[in-house]
C-alpha cells in the first residue's frame, strides 16, 4: 500500500491531483484542515490536506521462477559448497 498526501485550496482540488496521479482506484483515508506553509500562515491562511492510499507496483520487480540448475550456480558461484546448494535447490 502506497500512502500520498496532497495540499491544496480545496479537496476537490486535492482529489483531482491524486487521481491523475494514483489513478481512479485511489482511497481517501483522511481530510484535515491544516495551515498553509510561508508567511501567509501568520495572517490565518489554511488549505485542505487528504490522505490518499494506492496499490503501486514496485520498480524493477520480476517474477521470474529459477531453475534448480541456476539456483544451484548461483549458490555454488557464492562459495557455498555445490553438494550443499544442490541440496537447497532441490
């Protein structure tokens, strides 16, 4: 789960920019009002902050089965014994 916050002047706003960028599936988890960042929060000034989860994928992730023959070059190449990482592999 991928967890985003968005500040803007008002939550439709907020939820506009978490759609296009987490896509349609995205959850609100929460709503909070919360003072704006600068100078302008002396003066009262406040924005709408929403709390958006999302199911991202990893980058780079594979899911590639090995062989025991790869497992076992790998294990052997890492300076296991090779009667050892056959039997890991297996």
């Amino acid at each position: 789960m991928f967890l985003k916050r968005y500040r803007s002047h008002s939550v439709r706003a907020a939820l506009r920019a978490a759609r296009e960028e987490l896509g349609p599936r995205a959850i609100v988890l929460s709503t909070t009002i919360v003072p704006v960042d600068g100078w302008r929060r002396f003066l009262g000034a406040r924005e709408v902050e929403v709390t958006v989860a999302a199911e991202r994928e990893l980058p780079g992730r594979r899911d590639l089965p090995a062989s025991a023959r790869e497992v076992t070059a790998r294990l052997a190449a890492s300076g296991l014994d090779v009667e050892l990482a056959e039997a890991i592999a297996a």
